[in-house]
C-alpha cells in the first residue's frame, strides 16, 4: 500500500505544470511574499511559489523581473474590447465599472461573454436607474430629468426595485454619482443605500459637489455618505478622492481615517494625474454656461486635443463629447498617493472619441514608473498592495471569487502580472492617449496569456465576467 502510494506521489511529481515563471521576484501582498521563486501554473490557478526550480511544459524566464498579481481596476469606464487591450497592457487582469454602472446588469455580462481579453465586472447603478426611470436622454449620464427632477415616491419605489434587480442579477456593487444627480435627494440616496447593505454590496460614490468646477466644500458630500453607510450599514468606496477633494485632500483623507478608526467600513482610491475628465454636456458643467469669468482654457476638448475658450464650451456642449479638466496639482496629487489608504482605481473611458485621457492606458505603469521608481512616495509593495490585494478585498464580502484574485500564492487564480521595474512606464498623454504603457512584459488571465514580450496577443479572449450569486 505505501509502494503503490509512492508511485503514485512520483507519478504525479513527474507531471510539469503547465506553465512555469520561473526566477522572477515574486510579490504577493497577503503572505508578505517578496523574494525570487517559481511560480507553477496548472488549469488556471497558481499550483506552486517554490523556492527551487520546478519544470513545466512551457517556462518564462522571469530574472530581474517583478512577478505580481494581476492589477485590478474597480474604477474603468472603458468596458469594450479595444478598451479592454489597453488595460492589459497596463497590467490590469480584471476590470470593473463600479461608479456609474448600469441599469441592465444581465443584458451587460451577456453582451462580453467570451469576448474579453480580461476579466470585467459591473455595479447597479443608480445614475442608469434614475435615467431610466425619469426617460433621460442623455447617453451615458443624464442630461435633463434624471439630473434636474426630485424623485417622487413612486418613483422612488420604481428606482429601488431596479437597484434589487441588478443585484439578484449578480451585480459586484452599487454605483452612485450624486454629482451628476443633484436633485436626488438624502432621501432616495439612503433608500438605495439600505438595498445595497442588504446585498452586502459596497457603494462606490462620486460625492455630491465633488467636481473639476465646484466652487463649494467637498466635506459635506463626504459627510453624507458617511452618514448613509453609519445609518445603513453599507459598505462605501469614496472614488478618486484626489480629484474629488482637490486642495481639501488633507482634510478629505483625516475625515476618512477616522471613519474607519471608528469601525465604519470605508475605503477610498486615487488615481495618478493632475486633471479629470467628463462629458461636456453632463450636468456637472452646468455652472459653466452662465459664467463667463470661468478659465475655459483648462478644458480640452478630447477628440481634437484643442483648449476651450467660452465660445467652443457651449458650441460643443451642444453635441456632447468628452473634455479633459486641468484643476489639481501636482502637490495634491503626490500628498494622496503617499497616503496609505486610498488603492490605485484609473477612472478611465473607452476610446469611442478617438482618443482619451491618459489615465485609460497608463495609470499603473504610472504609479509603478513615477510614484515608486521616481518619486519614491511608496514601495513597490505597498504599490502592489493598493493595485491588487485593496481592491480585491474590496469586493470579496460579495464576491467570494475575489478571495481568489489579487494574491500570488497557491490557490489563487493565474491573473499575473510580469514586469520590469526598471523601465515600466506610462506612454499615453493628455494629447494622444492611445499609447500602451511600457515595461509590462507578461499578463497572464486565467493562465492565459494576453501580453506576451511586451506585446499584445492577438485573439486572446480569456476574460469573464466577474460577478456575485445571480438569484433570479
């Protein structure tokens, strides 16, 4: 018995994984890992971290590069295939539209199956609801009704049994921009807030206020929300607080580590530029059709790269299209990214335009490049930490999948990312933002490769959706 055990063992100790990376500095941010191993991969899933050499059928030879999980993206607008092959050459293994969300989350999942490069996720979203529910126009965010008109009761009732839809459904979270929705009130926030805790869904939230234009304090909209996860007990992501909070950013990020201090389930992200970006026709630039003192030279209009005076503004404003704002600095910016609560989220767009902001292809070259390489404002753990392990663990009280994601240990899903921290760096910029990040060697989902030698594999679809339990 023990002879045939011993065979056995041997047998299976014989058989090579099917892909081995192999000499690589291998970081995982659960365990602490930070040292050269192997890395086995079988079906999908990291089989081994060995301290000594394994073989498998096909080997990466991974010497003086860093060997992480794959980075996760909980803040992407850019949700289609071309989109999709600028993330993963930006290292990004999973992708997740989590603020503005939709308002058909099955119909979503349906119409990328089988056809992603990488992994992708969706929220509920209450901008979707609400335009749906008061028949906005608008394309992606309202533009009439759903920002302008206070809900009724019955309205209200008809927002929350879509909000209960989407999560039977399999929504990740629910998305919520008040920014965009001004006349929803406390009211109807809190009402889809108590859905969400019941979900146990985070609540990922552009704060009301909270704007490039926003003349007023962005503190009071972080307090609302605040408010809403204290009463409800919902789970809350505060998104790119730097550009919410601007020149308030330390007060922003003392208000939110207190919050947790006191035991509130509260968490935040960044993301690594000087400037936003928006619809121009999106309520938030209401203010600015009445305003003729306004610096209109700090839009830029996306689709041409040409600064805005008052006259384009409205010419424009009129079509709708996106615009790229110049209100942060440098200062604030670096102030967050040295913080350690916020993870690093892109809050990126797709490339409809023809173009996009930069952050849609190069944040976490970015961060890995600038924040860790020259600037030294964090470590290249804790840079993979807030890229990988926060996000991941974000969401996993819904999605259990995501125990799974965002470490590099036995167990976990073959979603890694290889790169040079010599040389990693983001290409794009604010007048060409259609240029893959650098130094991103290999990107592995489900074990599959989609960059091979700093190259896009072409066809490779091995993305899923990833979602919660679907109830209905």
């Amino acid at each position: 018995m023990k002879w045939a055990w011993f065979l056995m063992a041997a047998s299976l100790g014989a058989q090579p994984y099917d892909l081995v990376i192999g000499n690589g500095r291998v970081i995982d941010p659960e365990s602490g890992l930070d040292a050269v191993r192997w890395v086995g991969i079988a079906g999908g899933t990291v089989r081994a971290v060995s301290a000594t050499p394994i073989e498998g059928r096909r080997t990466i030879d991974a010497r003086g590069l860093v060997v992480a999980p794959g980075f996760i993206d909980l803040h992407e607008h850019g949700q289609d295939f071309e989109a999709y092959t600028f993330q993963a050459r930006d290292g990004v293994t999973s992708s997740f539209e989590l603020e503005v969300g939709t308002a058909d989350v099955a119909a979503w999942y349906a119409a990328r199956e089988g056809k992603s490069a990488i992994h992708h996720g969706v929220a509920i979203g209450h901008i979707p609801v609400r335009m749906h529910v008061f028949h906005d126009p608008g394309g992606f965010l309202p533009v009439a009704a759903a920002a302008h008109t206070p809900a009724g009761g019955q309205q209200i009732e008809e927002m929350k049994r879509l909000m209960e839809r989407g999560f039977r459904q399999g929504a990740v979270a629910a998305g919520f921009g008040m920014v965009y929705t001004p006349a929803a009130s406390r009211w109807e926030i809190l009402e889809m807030f108590r859905i969400a805790a019941r979900y146990r869904a985070s609540c990922h939230v552009h704060l009301r206020g909270a704007s490039s234009v926003a003349t007023g304090e962005p503190e009071e909209g972080l307090e609302e929300v605040l408010a809403a996860a204290a009463v409800t007990g919902a789970p809350l992501q505060v998104v790119h607080i730097g550009a919410s909070a601007r020149q308030h950013a330390p007060e922003m990020l003392q208000i939110l580590t207190e919050a947790r201090s006191r035991g509130l389930d509260v968490t935040t992200e960044m993301y690594p530029y000087t400037a936003g970006s928006t619809d121009i026709s999106s309520s938030v630039l209401d203010p600015l059709a009445d305003r003729t003192d306004f610096d209109y030279h700090n839009i830029q209009w996306v689709a041409t790269g040409e600064r805005l005076t008052r006259e384009s503004f409205l010419r424009y404003r009129k079509q709708g299209g996106l615009v790229i704002i110049f209100a942060n600095t440098e200062e604030m910016v670096d102030l967050v990214a040295r913080h350690p609560l916020p993870m690093i989220a892109s809050d990126g767009f797709g490339y409809a335009a023809g173009n996009a902001h930069p952050r849609s292809a190069g944040t976490f070259s970015r961060i890995l490049g600038v924040y860790v390489r020259e600037k030294g404002l964090m470590t290249l753990p804790e840079a993979i930490r807030k890229m990988t392990l926060m996000p991941a663990q974000r969401l996993e009280a819904r999605v259990p999948a995501m125990k799974r994601k965002g470490r590099l240990q036995a167990g976990a899903d073959a979603d890694i990312t290889v790169f040079d921290p010599a040389t990693v760096r983001d290409r794009s910029t604010y007048e060409n933002g259609k240029v893959p990040s650098e130094g991103i060697r290999y990107v592995l989902v489900g074990g599959v490769a989609v960059v091979k030698d700093g190259r896009l594999v072409a066809g490779a679809t091995p993305g899923r959706g990833i979602r919660a339990a679907v109830s209905e």
